[in-house]
C-alpha cells in the first residue's frame, strides 16, 4: 500500500517539528515536505505534488487561503486541510471557498488530525468538532454578501502583493521576490489602491488586516 505523501506549511517551527514528527509515526504517512511561508509552501506543493498539504491560514508572504485557491487551479489533485486558531464562521467559509476539503483547530490537532487526512484522502470533507456548531447557523445558509464581491475584484496576483505591501515589502523588494518588473508591481499597486478605494498605504494595511490577509 504507498503512503499517503504530506507537506506541513506553517511560520511556528516548534510546532511543524511537532506535527512532523507526530505524523512519521505512523507507517501510513510519508512527510514530504516542510513550509514556513506561504511562497514556499506554493512552490513546494508544485514541485512535489503531495497528497495533502496542511496550511495554517496565517502564513507570512502569502496567507494559507490564496495558497489554497492556487493549490485548486495549479495542482487540483492536492486536497488541503486548514490548521489554525480561528473559529470564526467566516474563516471557514472562506476555506472552503478557497478549496480546502478540511478545516481544523490546532488546539484539537492531535486527536483529530489523523481521522480529517484519512477523510480527504477518500474524497471527503472534515471540520473540526469544535467549530462544527458555529458553522451550522451561518456557512450553510451562505452569505458574505459585499465584502465578497469587493474581494473578488481583486486577481490572486494583486492579493498577494497586497499582503507583501501590508507585510511593510518595498515595491523593489516584492518585484525581486516575484521575479517581476518594478514597473509590474507599480501598475498592479495602482490598480489594486484603485479597486479597493485605498488611499494610502495605512489604508491598505488596515483592509489586510481587518480582512484577515495578515495578522497583526
């Protein structure tokens, strides 16, 4: 039977030591790979194509949401699971929005992670049990109305440099990390100040943060 190949992405590396250890105990499961932004972790789910890929959401230099939407259109094979601190209904729209097929608390990590890789891994769904009663009211029923639609506007190439301009990157240092013209990312911080009704940098640093691209 081959193992069931896993990539851990996450920016605390007490804690990834931690679940790859935990995970190699098991004869079923081969880590593959390991992630402390979400640049990295991007790349590396690409070049090696595992199984499961488990995000956290707050990932430096690209969150573990647009991770995620890029994992659905660059390697749709790969099923991710969310691992993360936030219990909010609204996180866990927006991961399943994004494609994740798992969401899960990382106070709960190690009681349910196995059962939630075996889940995905068959093609099924996992949310945490902890979360499970918040998501019930409002996922189900949908919602997320305007601030939805504002997002959209915006190409998954501008939210990631979005969250480099919130991170403080100078628009120099973003064009030498994405292998991009200064010029490029001139254009594409104009248009994103523009679709997003930004003014200044202050106020693209208080959308990141208020829609939860990073955290402060």
């Amino acid at each position: 039977m081959d193992k069931i190949r896993i990539l851990i992405a996450d920016d605390h590396k007490i804690l990834r030591e931690s679940l790859v250890a935990y995970l190699t105990q098991k004869e079923t499961f081969e880590v593959v790979g390991e992630a402390s932004n979400g640049q990295e972790a991007l790349k590396e789910s690409i070049r090696l194509l595992p199984d499961v890929v488990i995000l956290d959401i707050s990932l430096p230099l690209l969150n573990g949401l647009d991770v995620a939407v890029q994992l659905k259109n660059e390697a749709p094979g790969i099923r991710v699971i969310i691992l993360t601190m936030h219990k909010s209904e609204e996180f866990v729209r927006k991961a399943f929005q994004a494609g994740a097929a798992a969401y899960l608390l990382k106070e709960n990590a190690l009681e349910e992670l196995l059962e939630a890789i075996e889940a995905v891994v068959q093609g099924g769904v996992y949310i945490s049990n902890k979360i499970a009663s918040i998501v019930v009211s409002g996922f189900l029923a949908g919602g997320g109305g305007s601030k939805q639609a504002e997002a959209e506007q915006v190409s998954i190439r501008e939210r990631e440099i979005l969250q480099l301009l919130a991170e403080g990157y100078s628009n120099r240092e973003i064009a030498d990390q994405l292998n991009l013209s200064l010029k490029t990312i001139e254009t594409h911080r104009f248009n994103i100040m523009r679709k997003l009704g930004l003014h200044s940098i202050a106020d693209l640093v208080l959308y990141a943060v208020r829609n939860h691209i990073i955290e402060v």
